[in-house]
C-alpha cells in the first residue's frame, strides 16, 4: 500500500460516505420490483377479476413505494453532492501547493491542469457515472428474476446484457488509449495558446499572427482527429448498442407473447418480464453513456496520484525568530529546473544586515538565478543559501515571506486592487499598504489614479504602464518591512522620477536596517551600493566593496584573461567616472 497522500485521505474520507450511499441504493433498487410487480398483479389479477377496489389499493400502495422510492434518490444524490464538496475541500489546498510547486520545479510541465482534474474526479464521484457502478451488482439480481419468470425469458435478458457489456468493453479498448492522447494533445494546444497570447501586443506589432496561428492549428488539429477517431469508434459502438436494446425488447416480448401461447407463463409474466430486463440492463446502459466520464476520471485520478507522489509537501518546520538580515551564500551550485544547464557555480559570498549589494555581469551570468535562490525560489543542488545562520529550506515558507521582498525582472501583478497587491492579498492592512507604498514613492503616483489604492488593475496588471507596475511591485517587495529586499532589474522600466523613488527607497530601506540586493548596472544605483559582486557565466569573478571592485586597475586585474575581460573593464571604468563624477 502507498504512502498515505493528501488525495488518497480524500478518497478514504469519502468512503465513508460511499458506504451509506451504498445502503440507499439497495433499497432503491429494491423498490424498482414496483414497476414489475404492479403490472403482474394488474394483468393477472385485475384484469381477470375486473375489481376496481384492488385496482384502487394496488395503485395508492404502487404511488407510495414510489414517492419512498424518490425521497431516496434525491437523499442519495444530496449526499454525494455534498460529499463531493467536502472532497474538494480537503484536496484542494494541497493540490493549489503542489501544483505550484511542481510548476516551479519543473516549468512547462503542465502541472496546472491538474486544478481541472479534481473537477473531473469530482464530477464522477457525485455523478451518475458513480451511480451505475453502485447499481451493478443488481443486475444478476433482476436476471435471475427473468429466470424464475421462465428461463427462455432469463436467457434473452442475459444474452442481451452480455451482449452490451461486451460492447462497453469493445468501446473502452478501441477508444481509450486514442481519448487519451487526444487529452494529452488538448492540454499541450491549450497550454500553448493560453501562453502565447499572453504576448499578444508582440504578435500583433511583429505580424506574427499568421505564423503562431497556423502553429496552434496544427496542435489544434492533432486534437481533432485524435478526437474524430474515438468518436467514430464509439460512435460505430453506440449504434450497436441501440440496435441491441430496441430488438432486445422485441425478443423478450415475443418470447413472452410465445410462451403466454403455449399456455406456459401469463400475460402479466410477459410484461413483468419485460420490465425487469429493462431494470437489468439500466445500469450497464448508464456505463456505456457514461463511460467517456468513467475513462477522464481514472485518468485524472492516475494524474493526481502521480503528482502528490512526485511532489511532496513542505514539511512542518519550527518557527524561527525574526531574522536580522544577515545573509550567508556557500558553495551555491544550481541548474535551470527540469534541465542540466548548470547556470551557479560554486558561487559564495556574505553579507552583514543592512548592507546593500549590487550584483552585476554579462547577460545569462546568471544574475537572476542567484535571485531565485535567494529569495528560496529555486532550490540548489548543491550548497546554501542562510538567512540569519538558517538555511531557506529550513524556514516556514509563509513564514520566510514575512522578511522577505522580491521585486523580479519581469513584475507580475494579480487581478485585484492596487492596495490588494502591494498587501500580497492580505486583509486589514491597510495602514501597512500606505507605508509600503509611501516609502517605494508611489504615493502620489497612485492617488492621482482613478480609484487610488481602490483602483482595478486587470489581468497582469495590464491597466497599468510597465513604470506603473514596476514602482508599485517595488511597494509590494517592501511591504510589511523585510529584512532582505532582493530587487531584479528594479529600474529597466522606470523613468527619471521614477528612478529618484527607487534611489530614495533603497537608502530609506539601508537606513532601515534592511539588507538589500539588487540587479543592475546603472552608475547612479552602485552608488548606492556598499558591495559589488561579478557575476560569469555563473561563477564569482569579484566580490567586495564597491570601490575598491569598481576601480579600473583593480579591475582589470580580477578578469582580466577571459572572453567578458573587456566588457567588465569598460564597465568599470565607466561606473568608476560616474561615482567620481557624481561624488565631485
């Protein structure tokens, strides 16, 4: 037996209930010998004694079986529904943490779509796809029923029953294998469209409609004739199955008219008989019309237990005290996730609480790595990163976020409020928001908007100028005061003024105590550095003050000898000549 998972304690919770569900539907299944029995008693008894009082009583009986008989499908179908519901609740938090997880683990791994499959479990477990394996087992029951009836009546029911559930089978191994690629197909299309709109405005300014529309067309046909054929197939299957049905009432009816002619069953056995064929075959007629249902929820069952298997959920860790700042980074050794492209390299250096350092190299250096592993984004394969003598892995996650800020590269900002992201969508901290947002200098920037801090910024922000979301991401990184800021590229999209704020917020964080990290090359924000460290092609080139590294002889001398030797040297000199420039 497996590790107990998050979806098989789900699983085991809702068992219980199944058992209780199961016991209703014996006793719906038992009513359903009303139909049968009420049309033999009327065709052999009233009919033959033309009494209308028995008539009268057989029917208010038949009426009330049959109102029991409702009551208990309904309380069947309220409690899978509501047992489906505390399904969901308890996987869903588990689910939302490993589905993000494993997205940051491995990206492109399409580990989103597993938010749809619990929706697909669900939809079973409470369905009436559920709801024909329950009644199943009554199906040998009403047969054998046929059979006491007259066995040349059991043996056309039974005939007919095995003939549609060798169908279903047909239907599960001619289409299954095929639904399931077209599933897999489906996501990839869907995964690649929903992405790539996402950069719709570049499309459009470089025509790139044309080419990335016949891209998706592709994928999108793949889907389409995966799709075709395994509705073909089971379209050829159901056709068949229909056939079957219709002349197995045909059969059963003249088999019944025959024998009530050779004098060796009555004109109610015949109807009864009929009737009681139709109640066995209902349940594997419901498996065949739901079987598309049954198939999408074993694979979205096999996705889900393959998930929580794979990723784990953090442990439950001490909480720490609140950390001072200092930061400590040994031997850091990382690959891009889901590849073996190496991008950190034994990288190491330290810092004391409240110093600020600028990170600077040559694009891919691996700058924005080491920002992911400082912030406990990535996870090193070697090495480590401490926040205050204590490895990341060893801190709370929604615990380190406390001290932490992270403005990255590329700001991404969530459809809600202004005040609701720089809060990271927590409550009541309104008071927090206008400091956060007061120190970053985007106070202003934000009243003049339409609603202020109340104002609706859309999916990704997109109601606001890369400026915009860049200065109030900066609020969100410095909200609730951190220990560590960790700032990437903090000011590629920032104008002049925009710029001054991001200056006045570094130093009012330095002064504040908080140690600061940041990306960049601009003269104007190493000034505001203590230390600089030289990042190449992942490796430490130069570490240490920001003078004495940015000086042109001292330099050259540290690179000096490698391909990027003449590039850092210019950016030294250059950067030294603004300090000295600004300094004079």
């Amino acid at each position: 037996m497996g590790p107990q998972t998050p979806l098989r304690i789900a699983l085991k919770k809702f068992r219980s209930i199944l058992g209780t569900t199961v016991v209703f539907s014996f006793f719906i299944n038992l009513l359903m010998f009303i139909g049968p029995l009420y049309m033999l008693q009327v065709y052999d008894r009233v009919l033959a004694s033309r009494n209308e009082t028995t008539l009268l009583m057989l029917t208010v009986i038949a009426c009330a079986l049959l109102a029991i008989y409702g009551i208990l499908e309904f309380v069947r179908s309220r409690l899978l529904v509501r047992a489906g519901i505390q399904f969901d609740e308890v996987l869903a938090q588990p689910l939302f943490h490993r589905v993000l997880k494993g997205t940051l683990q491995t990206p492109g791994s399409n580990t989103a779509f597993a938010l749809g499959d619990i929706d697909k479990l669900r939809e079973f477990l409470t369905g009436n796809g559920l709801l024909a394996i329950l009644d199943a087992p009554w199906v040998p029951i009403f047969l054998a029923v046929c059979f006491v009836f007259h066995p040349l009546l059991g043996f056309v029911a039974t005939t007919g029953a095995v003939l549609i559930f060798i169908l279903a089978l047909a239907n599960e191994f001619s289409t299954s294998k095929t639904l399931r690629e077209a599933g897999m197909a489906s996501q990839t299309a869907s995964h690649f469209a929903s992405t790539t709109l996402q950069n719709a405005e570049v499309i459009k300014a470089l025509g790139m409609e044309s080419a990335l529309r016949e891209k998706w067309q592709d994928k999108h046909r793949d889907v389409l004739s995966l799709q075709a054929k395994a509705s073909d197939r089971a379209g050829v299957v159901m056709s068949m199955s229909k056939f079957v049905r219709m002349a197995l009432q045909v059969f059963i009816l003249g088999a019944g008219a025959y024998l009530v002619l050779q004098n060796e069953v009555s004109p109610g056995i015949m109807i009864a008989a009929s009737i009681m064929m139709g109640r066995a075959l209902a349940p594997v007629e419901q498996a065949v019309a739901h079987w598309k249902q049954v198939v999408a929820a074993r694979s979205a069952y096999s996705r889900l237990d393959s998930l929580f298997d794979k990723v784990k959920a953090d442990p439950e860790r001490t909480d720490l005290p609140a950390p001072t700042g200092d930061v400590n980074v040994e031997g850091l050794v990382s690959v891009i996730p889901g590849t073996r492209n190496t991008v950190l390299n034994g990288v190491t250096f330290a810092l004391a609480p409240g110093e600020v350092l600028a990170v600077i190299g040559p694009s891919g250096a691996g700058k924005s790595s080491l920002v992911r592993h400082l912030v406990g984004v990535w996870s090193a394969i070697n090495g480590t990163v401490r926040l205050d003598g204590a490895e990341l892995v060893h801190w709370d996650p929604e615990r380190l976020a406390q001290y932490i800020g992270y403005l990255p590269q590329d700001v991404e900002l969530f459809s809600g409020t202004i005040s609701e992201n720089i809060a990271r969508f927590q409550l009541d901290r309104d008071e927090d928001v206008v400091a956060a947002a007061k120190k970053a200098g985007v106070h202003e920037m934000i009243l003049e908007l339409s609603d202020g801090y109340d104002t609706q910024i859309g999916e990704g922000g997109r109601q606001l100028s890369g400026g915009q979301r860049q200065r109030v991401g900066l609020a969100r990184a410095m909200f609730g005061d951190p220990k560590m800021i960790v700032l990437d590229e903090p000011n590629s999209n920032l104008d002049s003024s925009g710029e001054e704020a991001l200056m006045g917020a570094i130093q009012s964080m330095k002064e504040s105590g908080s140690t600061v990290i940041f990306v960049s090359h601009k003269a104007n924000l190493l000034a505001l550095s203590e230390k600089v460290l030289v990042l190449n092609k992942g490796r430490v080139q130069a570490f240490g003050p920001t003078q004495q590294i940015m000086q042109p002889s001292a330099k050259s001398a540290q690179i000096d000898g490698n391909t990027h030797s003449q590039k850092q040297t210019a950016l030294a000199s250059n950067t030294t000549g603004a300090l000295q420039g600004s300094n004079g």
